[in-house]
C-alpha cells in the first residue's frame, strides 16, 4: 500500500486511503532511511523475497517454499544483526577489557576501527562521539515521535544522554584503545561466524528442506514441466556427493575467515602503502554506531557465503548454471539497483528543488556524486556519480534545516523517490528472475527433445 501511494507523484498531503495519510508514509520513509539496517532490510524485502517468491509461485508451490525460506529466512538475521553484534561485545567485552570498562562495552564499540589504529584517532573518535551520536538518537527520537512512539522516544533520548555523559568523562590510555580495537575485530570476527553459519548454510539448508520436508529428491525449478523420469535423465535427482557436503559446510566458515584475513591485511600494511582496495575497506570494513554493519561488511557477513554454499549444493546442472545467472544479473541489485532506482528519481528531485528554491544541488544526493567524472577515476567511481547513492534523511533534514518550506518538500520528495523506487526495482528483479527461470525451462526442454 505505501508503495502503491508514492508512485503517484501528484499524491495530495491530507488525503487519506484507509486511513493511512500521506504524512504517515513519510515518516515512516523517513524511519527506513534512519539506519542502514532499516534500509537494507526494507530493500531485500522489496527487490529480493517478494519478487523472487512471486515468480516462483509459477514454477509451483515447493520451488516458491524454498525460496520464501531461503529470502525471508536472510531477512531475519539482518534484522537481528545489531542485535547479534551487541550480545556478541558484551559477551567478548567481559573477556577481554579490563573490569572498569565492561559496563561501557557497547559505548566503546561505537569508535570506528580506524580511530582504534592510533592515539590521534581516538581523540577524533571521542570529538565525533560527543557531537554526532547525541545527535543521532536524538534524531531517531524525533522520528519516532511522530508516529507516537513513546517508549522508543525514551529510550533514544536515554542513549543520547549516556553517550554524553559517557564521552565527556572518558580517559582512554594507548594500552586501553589496544584493548578496545582487539574487542572490535572480535566482535566482529564473532558476528561473523554466527552470520556466516546461517547464511553459508543455506546450500545444506536448502537441500534438506527438499529433501525431508517437500520429499523431492529433484531439482523443484523443473517441475512443472519436466517429469521425474526425465529429470533423472537430465541429471537433476539424486543425493548430495561428499564434495558437496565438504564445501557446503566449508561455506559456514567463509566469512570468519575471510574477515580475519582482511584485517590481518589491514593491520599489517601501512596505510601509505596499501592499494585502492585496502584502503577502501580500512574506512568502511566496520559497524556504525557500534552494532549496524556498513555495506562491505554486510556483504561479507551474508551474500558472499550464502552464494558459496548455494553454488556448491545444486542439484544438477540446470539449478547450478540458474544460480550462475542469478548471481550475475541479480546480486549486483544489491549494490547498484537502488541507485538506478531510488538514486535516479532523488537525483531528478534534487535538481527540481535546486531550481525552484534557488539552492546549491546535493539536497536529495550527497554532493560526492554530483563531482563531474574525470579520467581518474576508475570504473566503480564513475559508475557511482552516473548512479549515485540517495541521501539519508539525517542529510535530507540537515541541508535543509535553514528553510522550512524547502525541508518540507525535499522531505516528501524523499519519501517519493524511496517508494517509487522500492516499486520500480521489486518489478525489475521479478521480471528478470521470470526471465531467468524461462531460460531454464527452453534448455531443459530442449536436451529432452534432442
């Protein structure tokens, strides 16, 4: 129903439908877009679970269970990621920081692990701290003010006091921010092997949940059309051989490992002398506010090993070259498809609202992405500014904060380009997931012919 509202770009402020206001809409955009977690979620939602189970649901109803457990099941534990990563400190915490520490374990996960590098960060980290965490829950406050919200109010006006408190009266040694950065790798090398035995499980998960609970022992993505005497012929029945089971376990431990050897990197390259790469995990190979893992961490954490144990696990060659395809045409919507979506409609606003009110662009998409392309930058830096990356309301409220009027409408503009957005990409992958599995049907139909 949001969705179906916003794509109306001529959607009147005071109308109601069943009584959701648009007012409504747009605080509750405005709360997706308060924390990368939200966002995500909302996302993998929107363009992954949905449109897959939906176009599952014509290759009939086991192929469509699998596939609701494989992306609602993913969506879970992104939603519990703060939750993991904050039992996963606390519980490191008491092992290895001093006694005098413990009770602020969480407080201290809130520097960045590049202010943990060094003596001159930290004291970045508790300048940053005192200013922008504050400020952050107090925003979050406000937001969930709006929609009445009062017991979460509270509490992020609690947190904001406590951050405070705890950043004006904090003294950190050289010894104790060396204690503090190891807390940090193992929270998240700890968080890693809880994720990753999840989500680097879903290859041995699938195949069980086939086999002892749809009782099938065939590929499901051909039943519709190929019967079970054909599909044994086209190599699609069968048990699980032992290099399989091998690397289907393997991928529980991809991420841990994976993240451990990035940081050994890391900590072992100067930064003068690390490459484009290094360097770019250096800043973003980390939480922010402590417990919300940034974009590359998330990845490493949830679809890198889920893919290694779905590709290892398939059952034959038509769902192994299908999951090739998928993985081809659909993980890079985890990067680039809200930009193409979500990014281009903001970028239309914004350009819109710079003209109307006479302002400097970057209200609806940070400044970053509006830099012209030169010859320097490399493939990804151009595809981001040709695609860029729509701005969190935190930036949409804050540029704006001078004009109310403008603020009002840049936040409804927001609120439109998320939603239309959301919609436009959900159809996308559904179409391109009904194309992909249709690829599969014309093979399958034609090694049976020959």
């Amino acid at each position: 129903m949001f969705l179906l509202i916003a794509i109306n770009k001529d959607f009147p402020m005071s109308s109601t439908t069943k009584g959701i206001t648009w007012a409504k809409c747009r605080d509750f955009a405005s709360i997706i877009c308060s924390r990368e977690s939200t966002y995500r979620t909302m996302l993998d939602i929107t363009a992954w679970d949905l449109p897959i189970f939906i176009s599952d649901l014509f290759r009939g109803w086991k192929k469509a269970i699998e596939s609701a457990i494989e992306g609602f099941g993913g969506t879970i534990t992104i939603v519990l990621s703060p939750v993991i990563t904050s039992i996963v400190g606390k519980t490191l915490g008491k092992e290895i920081l001093p006694k005098h520490m413990q009770q602020d374990t969480i407080q201290y996960l809130k520097f960045t692990a590049e202010e943990l590098r060094s003596n001159e960060g930290i004291l970045k980290g508790i300048k940053r701290l005192s200013e922008e965490e504050p400020e952050d829950k107090r925003f979050i406050a406000s937001l969930m003010k709006r929609v009445d919200k009062t017991k979460q109010v509270e509490k992020y006006e609690k947190e904001a006091l406590e951050v405070e408190e705890f950043s004006k009266n904090v003294k950190i040694s050289d010894e104790e921010r060396s204690q503090i950065y190891k807390l940090k790798k193992a929270t998240i090398i700890g968080e890693s092997l809880i994720e990753g035995l999840w989500w680097g499980g879903f290859g041995l998960l699938i195949r069980s949940v086939r086999k002892y609970i749809l009782q099938e022992d065939r590929f499901t993505g051909t039943k519709g059309y190929v019967s079970d005497s054909e599909s044994e012929s086209l190599g699609e029945a069968g048990n699980m051989n032992l290099f399989q089971k091998i690397c289907g376990a393997g991928s529980m431990f991809v991420s841990p490992i994976t993240n451990s050897i990035l940081f050994h990197k890391i900590d072992n390259t100067p930064k003068n002398k690390s490459g484009k790469f290094l360097n770019h995990m250096r800043e973003n190979f980390d939480m922010t506010h402590g417990v919300y893992p940034k974009l590359e961490l998330l990845f490493s954490m949830t679809a890198f090993p889920k893919w290694c144990g779905l590709l290892t696990t398939t059952q034959g060659w038509y769902e192994f070259s299908e999951r090739i395809m998928k993985a081809v045409t659909l993980v890079p919507s985890w990067w680039l498809g809200h930009r193409v979506t979500n990014g281009l409609f903001a970028l239309n606003a914004d350009k819109n609202l710079a003209k109307k009110y006479n302002v400097d662009k970057g209200v609806l998409v940070e400044k970053e992405y509006l830099e012209p392309i030169t010859k320097n930058d490399n493939f990804l830096q151009k595809l981001a500014k040709r695609f860029p990356e729509p701005a969190k309301i935190h930036h949409v409220l804050k540029s704006t904060a001078h004009n109310p009027e403008l603020q009002k409408e840049a936040e409804n503009e927001h609120a439109k380009a998320l939603y239309k957005g959301f919609a436009l990409h959900s159809l996308a992958v559904c179409l391109i997931n009904m194309g992909v599995n249709q690829v599969t049907k014309i093979r399958a139909l034609h090694a049976l012919e020959k």
